[in-house]
C-alpha cells in the first residue's frame, strides 16, 4: 500500500487507512498511540474506563504520540455526559461512537471542530447515520468480536450493499487482520478498514497475557454470536459461555442472562485473566491469529500483504 491519499485518510490526516478498533479492555494509550504512530488510526476504548481512567489515557497518548487518535464511545454504558465533557476538554478531534443512534452527539461534536464516525451492523443504520450527518460510517459484519448485530450479516455482504446506499466515507470491520483480507474489503467498496482481533493480540494491547496467548490458541468455530435478547455479541466458547448456554436450555430468561453479566465478566476475563470464568471477547478472525506481536509488526504485515495480493484478472 502507498500513501496516496483516499477519503478516510484525507479525513482523519492518517499515512494508511487503517483504524485500531477501540476495544473494551485492550485499547489504552499505548496500543492507540502505537497504532498512531505506525500512520494508522489509534482509537482510546472508553468504554470500559471511568473518566478519570480515560483522562489519564488521553494525556498519555498525547505525549506517546504527534499524531492523529481518537476515542470510541459506547453509547450504551453510562456517564456519557462526563466522557463527552472529557475528551472535549482534553481536544481529541475524532469520535468512534456505537451502539447507539448516531444522532445522540454527532452534532455537538462537530460544533466543536470534530470528526465523527459511527459503527453499524446493517445497511438501514448506515442510511440513519447519514441522515444523522456522521463524517464516516463503520460497517461491521457479524464476523467482529464484541457487541454485534442482530442480522448475522457478513462483512463481505455488508459493505457492497452499504456502498450502495450512502456516499459518506466507508469503513469495513469484522473479519480483517490480513492485508489480503484488507484489499478485498477496499475492492468491495470500502474507502479503509478498521481491525479489533489482530489489535487484540499485540504486545501493546492492554489485555490480559493469558487473553493474549489464548488468542493465538483459537481455532476455528471456537467463537459464537449471543445474547442476542440483551445486546447480541462475539465471545469464546469457554465455562461462563456454557452456563449462558444452560441458562438458554432453561428457557431464555432474560434476567437471569443479566445476572450472570452482571459479575464484570467482561474485566475478569480480558483485563484479569480468568479464561474459564470470564467474558472472552474476540472475532471469527481470531483463527487466523497464532502469535503475539508488537503493532509495528502487525502493520508492516499487514501493508506488506495489502501489496503482495494481485487484484483478480479474468
């Protein structure tokens, strides 16, 4: 891949079009600000942050870094009042907001200079982000790790059919961590890509080792989409899944699904360490991942790949 500029890199001031999702748990000052520097995208994951967490981490990646980051919002979890106040005091200039409508703060965001994007998982979310007046759309296919969508539409359906209905900048995600798998996605129409799992496994990201390694262990299979009654998501087939599977047996209770969630399963797992009791978020992509790396290896891998894939002739 060349530096030739194309919308998202034009809109972002980035080298490649490439952004590091901001995963709960993994994405801190140090995995965004590597990212930065290796001309990518670094995003600061707030979600599973409180405030005064993410003011820290936004006051390190600006002296870890010169360059562009952002921070992800989860529009689902609370104190977004406080996190928006945050990152508008420290002068972060672009937003990643999910989970949620695009038009809960694109527009105060922008008044104050800017650049927002949002995630989505189907093509009628992508047209309401327009509509909202997003700078970027992210579509990610149900192949992503984490909190997902309903539909269960791939990556490789999802994009050509979301190009065809917007003219914002488009972002694929789900299902990338190769730069072969990159250039598809950019054939298919997409203007750049952003990558969680391969991120997920880098010396930088603020995860768990053991998470790490267990990472590089995955085949593939080893993942599943669920929890769809609540807010549907990808997460590794481990103890604290098969009691979710048993609670499913039993008959769907919803509130006894939210019980078990609510033992900060997520942090037990990726953040302590706990590979049987705790939530393993990860994407199907995940298979394809059999090492620890630091990001400047991931990146020239991945740009490396980008330019050795030929495009398809006939």
């Amino acid at each position: 891949m060349n530096e030739n500029k194309n919308r998202v890199t034009e809109l972002f001031n980035i080298k490649y079009p490439i952004i590091q999702a901001g995963m709960i748990w993994h994405s801190g000052w140090r995995l965004a600000s590597a990212v930065s520097n290796c001309g990518g995208l670094g995003l600061i994951g707030s979600a599973s942050m409180y405030p005064d967490i993410l003011r820290e981490n936004i006051q390190k990646c600006k002296k870890a870094t010169d360059k562009p980051f952002g921070v992800n919002v989860a529009l689902l979890y609370p104190n977004l009042e406080e996190i928006i106040n945050i990152i508008l005091e420290e002068g972060v200039k672009i937003v990643f907001t999910s989970a949620g409508s695009p038009k809960t703060y694109t527009e105060t965001l922008q008044k104050e200079g800017l650049k927002v994007a949002h995630v989505v998982s189907s093509t009628k979310f992508a047209v309401k982000c327009e509509e909202a007046g997003v700078d970027a759309i992210v579509a990610e296919g149900f192949e992503a790790g984490g909190h997902n969508g309903r539909d269960e539409t791939t990556t490789f359906c999802l994009i050509p059919n979301v190009k065809k209905h917007i003219s914002k900048p488009l972002i694929a995600a789900g299902g990338i961590a190769l730069g072969s798998q990159m250039k598809a996605a950019m054939i298919l129409g997409a203007d750049g890509v952003q990558i969680g799992s391969r991120f997920a496994a880098t010396q930088e990201a603020s995860a768990h080792e053991n998470w790490k390694k267990k990472i590089t262990e995955l085949n593939e299979g080893d993942t599943l989409l669920t929890l769809k009654e609540l807010a549907p998501v990808r997460m590794v087939k481990n103890k604290f899944f098969n009691e979710l599977e048993e609670i499913y047996n039993v008959g769907r209770n919803a509130e006894a699904l939210v019980a078990s969630l609510g033992r900060a399963r997520a942090k037990k797992g990726m953040f302590e360490g706990d590979m049987e009791e705790g939530e393993l978020e990860i994407g199907q992509v995940s298979a394809l991942i059999d090492e620890v790396l630091p990001v400047e290896t991931v990146f020239a891998n991945l740009l490396k790949e980008f330019n050795e894939t030929k495009n398809p002739s006939l």
